[in-house]
C-alpha cells in the first residue's frame, strides 16, 4: 500500500445560513485504502462527499482530490474520479447497457472501447444475465450493483460510496460489501465510502472516521479506536459500542 | 462540448421515442391538414375562371375558412407545444435521481440545460417545418398554384419566428422544470402563465388602459384624442404580451396586404386613406422592416427566458432530497 495522500482536506467548512454542516474537517486519505466515513444521519457526510466532488462549494478551507482542486477544477476530478449517489437512479425505460453506454460517452469513451467494458463490468457485479432487461424492473440490490458498474466504466482511482447499503437486505448488504472489498484489492481502487450503519462496513474498512454534528470527532483504525476508548482489555468490540461513546461524549 | 452533445442525442432520442411527441405531432398534422384542404378547396372553387390572386399561396396558411387560420392556431396553440416538451426536463431527472449522477460525469454543468433546450428547440424547428412543407405539398395539389421565391421567404421568416415564439414558452416550462421539484407543479406553472398572458393579460391592458386614459362620454361625443391615448395605452402593455409580439409579426409577413401592425384606430386620415386606396401588397422589404422589431423583441424574450433559467439551475444546490 503506498502512503500518497489522495484526497485532503485542511479546515475544510460547510456552512448553509448559520448552521455548520461540516466544521473545519482535517482528512488525509492514502491511495489504496478502504476508507469508512461514519455517523448519523444528518451529520454532514453526503455534504462532505459533494464538496470532495466539486458539486457544492465549501465556505472555507481546502480540498484536493487526485492532485486537483475540485472546486476550481471540478472537469478534472470527475474524470478519474466514481461517484454512486444514495439511493442512485437510474433511466428506467432503458436497459443496462444503455444506461452504461450514456454514462460512458459522457465520459468521452468511444463506443468501440465502451462496448468490451461495459460487458466487464457487468460481469464484475454479476449482472450480465439480466442486461437486457429494463432498468425499471431491477430490485433494489440489482440497482444498487447496477450503480457500481456504472461507476467502474470510468476506470476511476478513487470511487465515493453514498450509503452504499442503505435499503438492502442481509444477503444483499453482504453481497455489496465483499464486492466493494474484492475492487479494493483486485483492481486497487480507493475506496471512500459514507454510512450510518456502522457494523455493517466495519468489516471492510482500514480506516474509519466518525462524524457527529458536522465534526470529526475520531479517525483510525478500528483496533486503534477501540482500545482508545474501550481500553485494551475488551476483546469482542463493536464500532457500534466505540460509536455509542462518543455520541454520549458529543 | 463534448458533453452537451451526447445529452442533446439522448434528449432528441427520448423524444422521438416518446408518446407525448407522437401525439403533439399527430394533433398539429391533423389540424394542418383539415385546415389546408378546407381552404384550399374553398379558394379552388372561388377562383374559378377568374385570374389567381397574387400571394394567393399564402392563403392556405392565413385565411380563416370556417374555423382558423392556420397561423392562428400555431399562434394559440404554439406555447402548449413548448411546455409539453419542456415542464419536466429537470425536475425528472431529480425526481428519478439521475440529475446527480448526470453531474458527476465529466461534463460541464451547463451542458446539462443547454442540451436540453437546443433538443427542445430542435424538435419545434422539425415539427414545424414538416407541417409547413405537408400543407404546401398539400395547397400545391389542391390549387395547382406553385409558391414563388417571395412567398417561399415569407414562409421562412414566419418559420423563424414561429420557432422563437415556441422556444420562449419551452424556456418558461424549462425554468419552472428547474424552480420545482414536482413535475405536476411546473406543468401547471407553466399553464397558468400561458393562462395569463393569452387571456388575462388582454383584459388587464383594456382595464389599465380605462384607468390611465378614461375615454369620458361627455355630451359633444368622444373625444378624439382620449380614444387614441387610450388605444395606445391598450396597446403598448399588450406588447409585453408574447402572444401580441408574435401574431402582429406573423399577420404582417404572411399578408402583403397589411402594411401596419397598428390597429385602424391609430392610424393618420391619410394613411387609412392610401391603405384603401392603393391595394397593392407591401415588398418584402418593408414587410420586413414592420416585423423586425417584433423578431427582436421575441429573440429578447426567449433569450432572457432561457438566461435567467440557466442562472438558476447554475446556482442550485443539486442534491435530491
Ligand atoms: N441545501 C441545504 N440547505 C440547508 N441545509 C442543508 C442543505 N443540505 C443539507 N443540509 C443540512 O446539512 C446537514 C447535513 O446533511 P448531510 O450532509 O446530508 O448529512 P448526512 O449525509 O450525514 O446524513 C443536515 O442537517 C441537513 O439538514
Ligand atoms: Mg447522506
């Protein structure tokens, strides 16, 4: 694993009227690490991801990902760089293929190259039985792998994960996570994903951030976290029972 | 570049592929086709033995026959075309939760509302050149007249400016498509808006024109020049109304015998006197010189329509709460 920074965030602030969404984040993100960004809901976590995108400008601070500054070079960041929205949708009356094929000439990928990934990653998410079937009638943890594909037809370095398990059931939780964990390792890609539910993805990340009203309040591995705040003798810890203690704390 | 193309491909896809297009087209082929073979059958069986009338061509597009007139009809129906092709153009895709995506791609963000309009504004231009080009077909075989190139040049310019007129109600439908997150909101937006200025706006200016020029009935009759201060009180608050821009501009260039887009009343004695006096039509030139200040104040209209539009959606938070 190389330790160049690929996303960093110095005093990064979000504020919309009087209400600090997110308060002077301080983050470093290495190349090839799983990345998980944890809190509660509301607690500024889509707004961090859309400002790293240069979808919505911060107040103050600075932001560099992949070497750019999206707010100045936003082009840039989003051409190596995936992003899979919450609950991501998609144009139903097409079928996957098409929605693939947009997004890739959106991307300036000719239809000659598009053509053979397309089919790769369909097959990556194990989708390429159902590729001509209308996007309308996927099921939710179709979509939700539909979306990954979609992201990985860019050939990104770094992909950002909205709440990528939201809505899913076990086995589809399950499903995604090791998909998620297998592009981490198999294609190297970074990975930055957002959740609120957090035993779910502890399993897969390297490192997590926890995020409470706006504020960072702990970033580490887990192992590192727990005997901060658990003490070194707790052997079946929980991100939920090191999460619960600073909720208290905040 | 690059971006705004693809969208505009996908966006022209959708629509030829889509209901609503197949029905605004089938709804103005067929009322283009009655029309035109109604009054083409009516000048067929008037002129009969007797020399063809000059700009006689023309008539297919402007003569009321039993119901409207062909321009007429754009005129009235023209801004419901706009506004079924663009209410939604954004809010669906926030809805659908693609618009987020749409902008993670690398693209620029304008792309996304300029495609959406130019596709708007294409499919107008196709719909309206095919019906023009079918009632010529039409009126040729019918009349057995051939258009000359004037007429042909005064069919293009009403061209242009149908489709300026169109495309400004399609920026209206477009920026409401923007401002609302509900699709039946912005429909009826639009509606009321188009409500507006076809019905209520030619009320307001004849109740404004009573309150700042009453025309008093004193006992030695009207005063002349009440009336005309009136008339023209009545008249410069409709010219804010598309509708009022468009249809003077359409009337003048499709009828060489109308040389003012005045009313009679504010006409000079004298000028009245040579309308009816000499009844040759107007050259297209000076045709042209009545209609240009309409052309641009619709170009202004749709242009400021669509800018202000494109601020707004530039300056929006994207997120789809
Ligand atoms: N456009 C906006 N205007 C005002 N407040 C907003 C806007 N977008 C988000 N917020 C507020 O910012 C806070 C953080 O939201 P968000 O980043 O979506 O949290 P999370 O993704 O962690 O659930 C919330 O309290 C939300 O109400
Ligand atoms: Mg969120």
């Amino acid at each position: 694993m190389e330790n160049q920074a690929i996303i960093e965030a110095e005093g990064l602030t979000k504020k919309y009227g009087h209400q600090i969404v997110v308060n002077h984040l301080n983050l470093q993100i290495r190349e090839g690490e799983v990345f998980g960004f944890l809190g509660p809901n509301g607690a500024g976590k889509t707004t961090t991801l859309l400002m790293f995108l240069g979808l919505t400008e911060p107040t103050s601070g600075k932001v560099s990902v992949i070497g750019f500054d999206p707010t100045r070079d936003p082009f840039h960041v989003k051409e190596k760089v995936g992003y899979l929205p919450e609950n991501v949708g998609f144009y139903d009356d097409m079928d996957a293929r098409q929605n693939l094929q947009y997004i890739a000439r959106l991307n300036r990928i000719p239809d000659k190259i598009s053509g053979g990934r397309i089919d790769e990653s369909l097959k990556v998410v194990d989708l390429i039985e159902e590729v001509g079937k209308k996007v309308g009638t996927y099921s939710k943890g179709m979509r939700q792998r539909l979306g990954i594909a979609e992201v990985l037809i860019k050939e990104p370095k770094l992909i950002f994960l909205d709440e990528p398990t939201i809505g899913l059931d076990p086995d589809g939780t399950n499903r995604m996570l090791d998909l998620i964990h297998s592009l981490s390792r198999e294609k190297n890609i970074t990975i930055f994903l957002s959740s609120h539910l957090l035993d779910q993805v502890q399993r897969i990340c390297d490192r997590v951030g926890i995020m409470i009203k706006g504020n960072l309040v702990a970033m580490g591995p887990i192992e590192e976290l727990a005997k901060k705040k658990l003490g070194v003798d707790k052997e079946d810890y929980t991100l939920e029972e090191i999460y619960m203690k600073y909720f208290k704390e905040a | 570049m690059h971006g705004i193309f693809t969208i505009f491909r996908k966006e022209m896809e959708d629509h030829f592929s889509s209901i609503r297009f197949l029905l605004i087209s089938a709804l103005i082929v067929m009322v283009g086709v009655i029309i035109a073979s109604m009054v083409g059958m009516g000048i067929q069986e008037e002129s009969k033995g007797m020399a063809k009338p000059t700009f006689l061509f023309l008539w297919l597009f402007t003569s009321t026959g039993k119901l409207f007139s062909f321009v007429q009809f754009i005129g009235f129906f023209g801004p419901l075309i706009g506004i079924f092709l663009g209410f939604d153009s954004i809010n669906r895709e926030r809805v659908s939760r693609t618009l987020s995506k749409l902008l993670s791609q690398p693209i620029y963000r304008d792309s996304v509302i300029n495609a959406k309009f130019l596709a708007g504004v294409a499919i107008i231009a196709i719909v309206l050149v095919a019906i023009v080009l079918i009632i010529s077909g039409l009126g040729i075989r019918l009349i057995g007249v051939v258009p000359g190139s004037e007429e042909v040049f005064r069919l293009v310019i009403y061209l242009i400016a149908s489709i300026l007129y169109i495309a400004f109600w399609l920026g209206i439908s477009i920026l409401f498509s923007v401002i609302f997150r509900s699709t039946a909101t912005s429909a009826l937006a639009s509606l009321a808006v188009w409500i507006f200025f076809s019905f209520f706006l030619g009320l307001g200016a004849g109740f404004m024109a009573d309150a700042v020029a009453p025309i008093g009935q004193s006992g030695t009759g009207v005063d002349p020049s009440a009336v005309i201060k009136h008339e023209q009180v009545q008249r410069t608050i409709s010219l804010f109304s598309p509708m009022t821009l468009y249809n003077d501009a359409t009337t003048t260039i499709l009828d060489p015998l109308r040389k003012t887009t005045r009313s009679l009343i504010l006409m000079g004695p004298m000028e009245r006197l040579s309308l009816s006096r000499f009844q040759s039509p107007l050259p297209l030139l000076q045709s042209l010189f009545i209609v240009i200040p309409h052309l641009v104040s619709l170009v202004a209209i749709s242009f400021l329509c669509f800018g202000i539009c494109y601020l707004v959606f530039m300056r929006q938070e994207i997120r789809t709460v």
